[in-house]
C-alpha cells in the first residue's frame, strides 16, 4: 500500500476501498483551471448508497438539460473573458486570479444562505475536526489550479491551452497509481495513446506555443487531479455531507488569504492603478460571476449523469470552445495541429469508452458481498 493510499485510508476507510474503482472516471476535476472544481454531488438530498447509481435519470431529466446548457454558457463565457482581460486589457494573471476568488467566495457565501435551487442544505450537521485543514488544502489546490491556468492563457493561445487541458486523463491514471495504487487497465492505456501522440502533435506544430504557457496548462491538470482526489474523501465521508455552496465559499477564502499577500511582490500597483478603469472592472465582476456560475453548475449535473456521460460531455465542450475560440479571436492553426487537436479529442472519448469497459469488467470479475450472500 502506497503512502498516499495509507493517508486516505486513515482518514476515512470506507474511502479506501471505494474509490479505487471510481477515481479514474473523474477526468476533468477540477476542471479545467478554468472548471474548478468538479466533484460528484447528490445535489444536497439525502439518498441510500446506491441510489443514485440505480435511479440515475441522466440527461433525460429536463434540469440536467438545462444545467448542462447554464455549465456551457459560463464556461464559455469565463474562459473567453479570461483571455480578452489578459491578452487585450493587459491585467497582471495575478490580480485577476485573486479578484476572480474573492468573487466567487462572496457569491459562494450568498448562496450558503439562498442556494438558488442548486441543492438543498441539511441541517444539523457538525462540522468535522479537519474541516478547517481541508478547505485549506482545497483552496491552496484552488489557487494553483486557477492561476496556472490564467499564466497559461497569459502565453498561449485559447485553442493551444484547452487542448493541452484536454491531456487530464493522463495525469488521473498518474496520480491513481501514485497515490491509490490503481493499476489501469489494458483498454484504458491504450486509449492514452492517441491522447499523448495528438498533444505532441499539436505543441510541436502550434505557432503560438510558449515553454511557460505549455508548463502551466500541465500543472493546471496536474492540481486538478490532485483536487478531485482531496474532494472526493470529503464528499465520501459519510459522517458530514457537504454542499455546493461550502466548497465554494471556504476554499475560495482559504485561497484568497493565502495569496493576498504575494500581492505586495508580484503586483504592479501603479501599473494597476492606471489600467483600472469601469469596462476592465466590469469584465473582471462577470468573469467572476461567471466562473462561479460555471462550477455550481457543474456540480449540480454531477448529480444527474454518471462520470462518463460527464467525461463525454466535458469533451465535447472543450471541442467546441476550442474551435469557437479559432473564430473568435483569429487565432492561426496550422494543419497539423488542427488534426493534433482532433486526435486529442478521439483519444479523450476513447479514453471515456476505456473507462467504461474497465468498470465493467471488474464488476464482473470482482466477488461482492452480494455475490457471496448468494453463492453461500
């Protein structure tokens, strides 16, 4: 047993032998730097074990739609918004990775008291010991995951860096044989290899490519990923159910206190000061809107599809912001680094299709309790 797979255990030991077999499904944390964080939620009612998993209605329910719809139109927005405040109104990465916290911890705040049909609170709860030390560690792998990807969007170009974030499944096999031990399966291996071939493809191709921007975009991935793990011993945990609206507030704050300081060394203030002006305040103010939109959103259709319908459905967006992002901001492609982008994205689905299969064979191959109930 691996280090990281004794600390989780401890923690909380029905994790352990839970989560080995789900980790792998969660591809795109959080999120993307710019998707937070992106971690399965029962949309704050109270269910039985398996209930979900029996009575998952998937995106046949009209609120799934319409969730998925709202997690598309804010990331959209918040990813467009963060490249024209960097690259067109020339802000420090650094102010708007704080503002961007601080707003999403107000408005993460607002709806620990109105949660606006998100989910629904449960009373009554105490909070755990570690709760502080958790949300500490969330909102430090908050601040890595927001700021790597703006530093990233800072040197390279929107399609280049959301195809490079397209990579997640490769850092999510990493860390489940680092910290759980997991071992991947055969179709599952496989399946990374068009996704590594497609990212290799495309950097050595792209015109806007920058060691910095390809290095961040990398270590995005890499604090999601650690992020969905932390998250997900919090929301296994069964003795304390946390919402939405918690793992937006307190992480942000965490995160917020942690960097406020850096200010004082790494901002410009006078730089500041004179680019400061109410079309830049604005766009900062919506972009903070809209993320925090873009990560309650993802949590609640978390809650109506499985993580593969997600995977597919997180694909398919990157998809469509990276072509979208082509057109909007005439970004120039060449030819081979458009077909890179695209046998990244065949290589995420088939990684998807991997995950799925993988998951079923174990289940058929594993001895339940059920099975031994019956067998005896």
């Amino acid at each position: 047993m691996s280090f990281g797979s004794k600390f989780l255990s401890s923690r909380n030991p029905f994790l352990f032998t839970t989560s080995r077999s789900r980790l792998l499904s969660m591809t795109d944390k959080k999120s993307d730097g710019e998707d937070g964080m992106l971690f399965p939620q029962e949309d704050g009612i109270n269910v039985k074990p398996n209930s979900r998993a029996k009575k998952n209605p998937g995106l046949q329910h009209p609120r799934a739609i319409c969730f998925l719809i709202l997690w598309y139109i804010f990331s959209g927005v918040t990813l467009f918004l963060n490249k024209y405040i960097l690259s067109y109104q020339k802000a420090d990465p650094h102010v708007l990775c704080g503002m961007q916290m601080m707003i999403t911890m107000v408005c993460g705040l607002i709806q620990l008291r109105f949660p606006l049909g998100t989910y629904r609170p449960v009373t009554g709860q105490r909070k755990p010991e570690d709760f502080k030390r958790s949300m500490v560690t969330l909102g430090f792998l908050q601040l890595g995951t927001i700021m790597f990807g703006l530093i990233a969007l800072y040197f390279v170009a929107v399609s280049f860096a959301e195809t490079v974030k397209s990579s997640a499944p490769l850092f999510t096999v990493l860390i489940a044989w680092l910290v759980m031990g997991e071992r991947t399966g055969a179709f599952v291996f496989l399946s990374l290899i068009p996704v590594m071939l497609g990212l290799a493809l495309c950097s050595s191709n792209e015109l806007s490519f920058s060691l910095i921007g390809f290095l961040c975009a990398l270590t995005t991935n890499l604090c999601e990923c650690v992020q969905s793990v932390v998250s997900k011993s919090l929301l296994s945990d069964s003795t304390y159910r946390y919402n939405p609206a918690e793992l937006q507030f307190y992480p942000n704050l965490a995160a917020v206190i942690i960097q406020l300081p850096t200010w004082y060394f790494l901002v410009d203030f006078k730089k500041l000061s004179t680019q400061m002006n109410h079309d830049l305040a604005f766009a900062i103010f919506l972009d903070g809107v809209s993320f925090h939109g873009q990560t309650i959103t993802a949590y609640v259709l978390m809650s109506y599809v499985n993580p593969v319908t997600y995977s597919v459905a997180n694909t398919t967006k990157r998809a469509f912001l990276i072509w979208l992002s082509v057109l909007m901001f005439g970004n120039p492609v060449t030819l081979w680094s458009g077909i890179g982008t695209g046998i990244v994205i065949a290589g995420v689905l088939l990684y998807s299709k991997a995950r799925e299969v993988d998951a079923r064979r174990r289940e058929q191959f594993s001895i339940t309790q059920d099975k031994l109930s019956v067998i005896r």
